[in-house]
C-alpha cells in the first residue's frame, strides 16, 4: 500500500529527525524494535506502517510530513497521547485484528468489510487473515488517517475523540450506489458524500439512482410508517409515498400510480431520508 513518498533512507531520517536522534539504533530503541529492523527497512526499501504510527503518536509530528516530506512538521510539542514508548507500541500492536479494522471501515462509512476491499484493493482473504491472527494493519491505519482526517490515535488505539478537531473538513461517507432502472436495482459501484446533514442519522445508506431522480435510503429501517420509501410490489422497485390507514392498509402513491393495499403486501427496502429531484 504506497502511501509514502522518498525512498527509506530518508523515511527513516524523517523519523530519526521527529524523535531527536541521530542513530538508527538510537531510531531503533525508540520505536521499540531491534535495530536490524530499521537495517532491513533500509534494505527493503520500504518502511511498515506500524513504524508511522508510533512516531506520530510518541512524537506529535504531522503525519503528511512523516510520510511524505512535504509539509511542514507542523506539530511542535509531543503528543498528549499516553502511554508513551515500547509501552505504546504494545498497545498498538494489542489493538489488531477485528477491532483496528471496524474502526477504519467506519472513519471510511462503510458498513460491509467489501467496500473497504474494493477500494483500497485488497483481497477478502488478507482482512480475514489480519482478523483470524489479531494482525495490526498499520499500512492501512496510516493510510486511512491520510485519507479520511480521522484521528490517529483513535483509529490506532480506540482512544481519543475520532475526528482531529484541527481537521475543518467535512468527512465523506462511501456508499453502495445501485441504478433504478424498469422496477429493477442494478449495482452500480459507490457513491461519496457528507451525509453529516442528514438528521436523524442514516445507518445502513444506499445511493439510488433513476432517470428521474435520486435518493439516500437508508435500508436499516423496515417498520413501514408514513414517508417515502423504496419498495417493492410484485419484485418490482420505486419509490413511493406512503400514508398509513386503518387495518394494516397503506395509501400508496408515486408519478405514475395512486392506489390502496395492505401492508403485508409491499416488499420495504428501506426509508427515503433524502431526495434529490431532477427537473427536465
């Protein structure tokens, strides 16, 4: 996973440079390895992941510059973050597996472990291996911090607020996209967007799209109420209005169709919390 410019040689100075020392040795005893280790990175040319976090979370310098070089080391105090040292690294490398992973799959919006897969491309059989064996993926922890915003250390150890409250962006979420087309829910890839907006939270969104329009459904709600919703009638899909009626019966209106059923007779795929209307 490339997320470091410069070869590691010159990681491997950045790194000396943010903890004050001048040896790899002394490099080595700070990030809690043995020294052939960093022998090895240089060999290799390449420097894990694991080796950024630590430094970042002992140091507090800026994560884009540890790994690139090219912005500033914008941080000049260390870090609040404790503990400190090999103490710190044991935490981090305790906090692999299962649990490092949902918090990356959730700075990223996903709700299934297969959109994190397609978009860092990675196989299904890697993150199953990194859980089975409680493996800390720090490659994909420094990766996911540069991408989203989303705090180091909460993504590294679970503590801490989750978003850095210096970052004044906005965090994208990624969602399932599926095209609507004749009645039919076609995939359609992924859609990225702030859904931060959107009151109440959406938990499990997809991003519908039609010829006519598009919406945010949010497929975690089932329990039919009133409001517009994606359902399907006779395994064909649209969006509908919905007013509830007495006797379990439903008014269920849309552009092309107004009429009455029950509402065991509808397929909810889930609740309408935005619409976007194309005009034409």
């Amino acid at each position: 996973m490339d997320f470091s410019d410069g070869t590691a040689s010159e990681i491997i100075e950045r790194l000396a440079s943010a903890y004050g020392v001048l040896t790899q040795k002394a490099l080595a005893e700070s990030l809690g390895v043995p020294a052939a280790n960093v022998s090895n990175w240089v060999q290799r040319d390449s420097v894990p992941g694991s080796a950024f976090v630590k430094c970042a979370l002992d140091t507090g310098s800026d994560l884009h510059w540890l790994t690139s070089g090219k912005l500033a080391n914008a941080n000049l105090e260390a870090s609040t973050v404790s503990p400190k040292g090999a103490v710190l690294y044991k935490e981090i490398i305790s906090n692999g597996g299962k649990p490092v992973l949902r918090r990356i799959m959730d700075a990223y919006g996903f709700t299934l472990q297969k959109q994190l897969c397609d978009l860092l491309g990675i196989s299904s059989g890697t993150v199953s291996t990194w859980i089975r064996r409680n493996y800390f993926p720090g490659d994909l922890v420094v990766t996911c911090a540069l991408d989203t915003g989303v705090s180091l250390e909460w993504l590294a150890t679970g503590k801490g607020a989750q978003t850095n409250i210096s970052n004044k962006e906005c965090i994208s979420r990624i969602i399932p996209r599926k095209n609507l087309t004749a009645g039919v829910l076609h995939e359609a890839g992924i859609w990225e967007g702030d859904l931060n907006f959107i009151s109440p939270t959406v938990n499990e969104a997809v991003f519908i799209s039609s010829n006519s329009g598009a919406w945010i459904v949010d497929t975690s709600i089932s329990e039919i109420s009133n409001g517009r919703w994606l359902l399907g009638i006779d395994n064909k899909y649209d969006i509908y209005d919905i007013t509830l009626l007495p006797g379990r019966n439903i008014s269920v209106a849309s552009k092309l169709s107004n009429f009455i059923c029950g509402a065991d007779e509808v397929t909810t795929v889930g609740k309408v919390m935005l619409t976007l209307q194309f005009d034409f």
